[in-house]
C-alpha cells in the first residue's frame, strides 16, 4: 500500500485550520483559537498503517464486536475526496466497497466523512448507504484524540450518572462512578446511551463534546505502561491527550437495502 499522501489544509473561520488526509479520511489537526485541538503523535506512522492519533473512523466493526479485522478496514483505506462548496469551510471524502473490502465484509455500501469548521466548533458528520441488496450491521466509531497539557490536571464531566462497560477488564459492567472521570492508569470504557454533552476540562480550557446518531461513548487513555510499550505512541505521550469517541457498539447499526444512516460529532470550545 502506498504512503498517504501530504495532509490537506483548509482555513476555517477566525484564523482556525484543519488539516486531513484522504488515507481513511483522517483528521490530523485542529487549530482553534490558537490552539491545536486535536492530538497526533510524534511517532505517527504514516507508511499506510492505522495513523495514532487525530480522529480515525472506525467502520464497520469497532474493536472485535464482529467477526472481521479488529476496528475495521475504513481508518487503512485510500477515501476520495469530494468536491465542496468554496464558500464553505468544510472536506469530503467517500469510500465504496470493492473487491479488497468485499473480501473483508461482504457487504455494498458507501461512507461519506464530512468536516466543517464553524467559529469555536468542528462538526464531523458520516453518512453510512446500505447499495446491495441484503441488509447488514454495523458497528462504528469517530475515535477522536483530544490534546490535553497534561493529563493529571483533566477531568470529563457528564457521564457521572452513566453505567460503563470496562473493556480494560474483559467488558465487566461497572455501576456508574457518581463523580466526573478522572484519568489515572489506563482507562478503557464504553458507556451506553451516554446522549448528555460532555464536558472535558483542562484547567482552564474547556472544550464540549456533543452527539447525534451516536448512542454511545468510548473514553481511552492507555495509562503510562501501554503507551511506553507502542512503536508509534511512546513513554508520557498518554499525558498529552483524551480519546472521547462518539459510537455504537452496543446496538449495532441496521440497515436495510437503500437505507442510509447518518452520526455526528460536534467539539465546541467553551474557553
């Protein structure tokens, strides 16, 4: 497989930028307000592997909920990029099914990856199109790295009321913790119906995370002795950022032939 080619960029309003390249139709950076927004690694490997960090797509199966290659093929596959309104602050990719990713899930389907940038906000919408002739099921996820200053200082709000899913030990149902989530070892979590905004707080930089057509949340760090032992993380770079995914993986998506299912998730900076 050929290495991804050089990110696009794109000026958003008030002095904001995107960056994103079509090898998974990946974001890589947001800048707002000053501040990149996003988390890439340093040791990102960009020679057709899964890209650490930024916000990959995970379709249509998230981690081994299904039978095929964990987290799905979409995030390792060359997207085309779509034309856009010029007056609009805003990318398109789509990818189509083929023979290789026939091979992998034996389904027709396209999947259209949007970007938009509004003044203190992203929007990432996808459009998922059932083209065969048979139903399928899905599982999804936007697995957005979040850059932090430093992770002992973070806390997300709005999932203190929320039963989880501890992936970390083997899916055990944990009850909800009653206090906002703080970041100490390696947390890996999937919680259901998790419809409220969330809230991530670094110091005083506050930035809002909303949902549409996603009932789920993931939240993951991999703690000090994961991201010491990954090639393309390496050691403290876990201080540097919060992964808060939009998702469903509970209840797989259903569609039948001709039907399309939309998600979408929205960063809003507050400060």
């Amino acid at each position: 497989m050929a290495a991804p080619a050089a990110p696009i960029r794109l000026a958003g309003p008030a002095d904001s930028e995107l960056q994103a390249t079509a090898f998974g139709a990946q974001l890589l950076s947001w800048r707002c307000r000053g501040r990149e927004r996003l988390y890439l690694s340093p040791r990102a490997d960009f020679s057709g592997a899964a890209i650490r960090g930024g916000v990959p797509v995970i379709f249509p199966q998230f981690a081994s909920h299904g039978p095929g290659p964990r987290h799905g093929f979409a995030r390792t596959r060359d997207w085309r990029a779509l034309p856009t309104d010029a007056r609009i602050p805003r990318l398109a990719f789509a990818l189509d099914d083929d023979e290789a990713t026939r091979a992998l899930w034996p389904h027709r389907f396209q999947a259209v990856l949007e970007a938009e940038a509004e003044p203190d906000r992203l929007h990432i919408g996808l459009n998922v199109r059932n083209r065969g002739d048979d139903a399928f099921e899905f599982t999804v996820a936007l697995h957005t790295y979040l850059r932090v200053d430093d992770l002992a200082g973070v806390r997300l709000e709005g999932l203190e009321d929320r039963p989880y899913l501890d992936s970390a030990a083997a899916g055990r149902a944990c009850p909800a913790a009653a206090t906002p989530l703080r970041f100490e070892g390696e947390l890996d979590r999937i919680y259901p119906d998790a419809r409220a905004p969330l809230r991530l707080c670094d110091g005083e930089h506050v930035l809002r995370v909303e949902a549409q057509g996603f009932a789920d949340a993931v939240v993951w760090n991999p703690g000090a002795a994961l991201a010491a032992g990954m090639a393309d993380l390496g050691q403290d770079e876990q201080r540097r950022f919060v992964c808060v995914e939009a998702a469903r993986i509970v209840e797989p998506v259903r569609l039948a032939p001709g039907e399309s299912w939309r998600g979408r998730q929205s960063l809003i900076v507050e400060s």
